[in-house]
C-alpha cells in the first residue's frame, strides 16, 4: 500500500473507532483530542515504513515517509533499517531467506506496534511535556505528507517541518493537562497496526507472526494471496482505497459532530 492510502486508513480507522467508542461505549472526547488523534493515528500508519532507507549521503532514496523531515529523517530511516536488519539476522532460523536490506521485517511485527504504543505511553508519562510535544511533532509530520501527499511534495520538507512544529505546540498549549497521553500512544500503536493489516491486503507479505516460528521460519511473510491482493498502484487501490477511506472518515466524523451541533441547536431553540 502507497503511503497517502496508509495515512488515509490510520485516521478512518481512527474516527471509526472514535465514533463507535462514542455511540456503544459513552465514550466523549473533546474535538481537538479527536484531531490530535485521529492526526496521530495517521501519522502511525506510515511510521512502519521508516525502515525504508535511501542513500543519506546523497540526499536521495526512500520512502516518502522517510523524507518528511528531509536528510534528517532519511538518516533515522537508515538507522532503522539497520537495527531491522540486524534483529532479522539475530532471530532468523535454517530456512529464512538472506536478505541484504531490513524493510518490512521488525517494524511490521505486532510485537514492534506494541512496544511503540507501549513506549510512546511510558515516555509522555516520564517526561511530560517535552515528550508530548516532541511526538507530535513528528507524527503531525507523517499526517501532513501522508494525507496532502501532493502539497507536501510542492512545499517541501522545510515547510512541513514548520507547519508541523506550529501544530504540536498549538495543540499542547490546548490540550488539557491530564488528558492526552495515552491517547497519544494509543493512537500511534494503532496506527502502527492499521499500516501491517495494509500491507497484508495489498500484496504478499509481512512477518505478522513473528516472533513465532513455523516450518524452521520466524519470518514467514504472510498476506492476501496474490490473485486476490489488491497491486500496489493499481488503480482499484489507489482510487477505490482513496474514496471508500474518505467516505468513512467523513460519515465517521459526521456522526461525531452531528449531535453536539444538533443539542446546541435545541438549547437555542
Ligand atoms: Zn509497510
């Protein structure tokens, strides 16, 4: 799946869920915790695909998540992609193929999406504000280039970067003090997860057992077979995906919004 498909289907699946959690559960949340999240969960959506390294030096290469924050986030991708790399080489079994690159390995594992939503919680619980903020920004970054694809290619890495920055500090100084923080995790382990079940239905192959072994293989790649994946690029993925994600997020969010506008209309009444 192409990223602008990822991202779109981390803030569907966001808003879904929201509006679930609202109607089934009384669950309330207020509209800005529901645009950082639903923000956040897009941004997720797209971090698996940090493992996607291009040629730092050369300023060239990756994924388009990895060049986000320009030569910056290029260089994390290539860190990433190592550390995959080498946690492939560390776990692998007799009949795991070699492989000279690590993209779509650890961090498209559950146990990887569980740590990030662990580890995204733990961190804004010890270190508060900065952590808060410093997340945000990054993962607004995501959202931004993930879901205004062409924008963000026309404006460039700089310009996100400040468009992103001026979100993260907008929303922490609104955000109310105890509230957000396991959200924030929540949403970008789900976001994590979105982007594996996407990468599985596209095409064959992400280690999604892992790190249960089968067959002498910890890395089995599992996915739709492909007669039935959807082809990366393929129209139907790209079109039908695009409308299908809008129509939810935009039904979802309706129905999110809908009662408060209509309650307020009846108090003026
Ligand atoms: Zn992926």
């Amino acid at each position: 799946m192409m990223g602008p498909q990822h991202a779109l289907s981390g803030a569907a699946v966001w808003l879904a869920g929201s509006w679930a959690l609202e109607q089934f559960a009384d669950y309330h949340q207020s509209p800005l915790a529901l645009a950082v999240g639903t923000a956040v969960c897009a941004g997720g959506a797209l971090f698996p695909d940090l493992d996607m390294s291009g040629k730092v030096t050369k300023n060239q290469g990756g994924a388009t998540v990895a060049r986000t924050f320009g030569v910056f986030s290029l260089f994390a991708a290539e860190v990433m992609e190592k550390i995959s790399l080498g946690v492939y080489y560390a776990t692998k079994l007799s009949r795991d193929p070699r492989r000279n690159n690590g993209h779509r390995t650890l961090t498209h594992t559950l146990p990887f999406t569980v740590l990030v939503g662990w580890g995204t919680t733990a961190l804004c619980a010890a270190y508060g504000k900065w952590a808060v903020i410093t997340i945000l920004f990054f993962m607004f970054g995501l959202a931004l280039r993930g879901l205004f694809d062409e924008w963000a290619e026309r404006a460039g890495w700089v310009i996100i970067t400040l468009a992103s920055a001026g979100a993260a500090w907008f929303t922490f100084a609104n955000l109310p003090g105890g509230r957000g923080y396991p959200l924030i995790g929540t949403a970008l382990g789900v976001g994590c997860f979105v982007h594996i079940l996407g990468d599985m239905i596209t095409r064959a192959g992400v280690p999604i057992l892992w790190p249960i072994p089968i067959k002498r293989r910890m890395w089995m790649m599992i996915g739709l077979p492909n007669k039935i994946a959807l082809r990366v690029g393929s129209k139907a993925e790209v079109v039908g995906m695009r409308i299908a994600l809008t129509v939810i997020s935009a039904l979802a969010t309706l129905g999110l919004i809908a009662p408060s506008v209509l309650s307020r209309f009846d108090i003026e009444i």
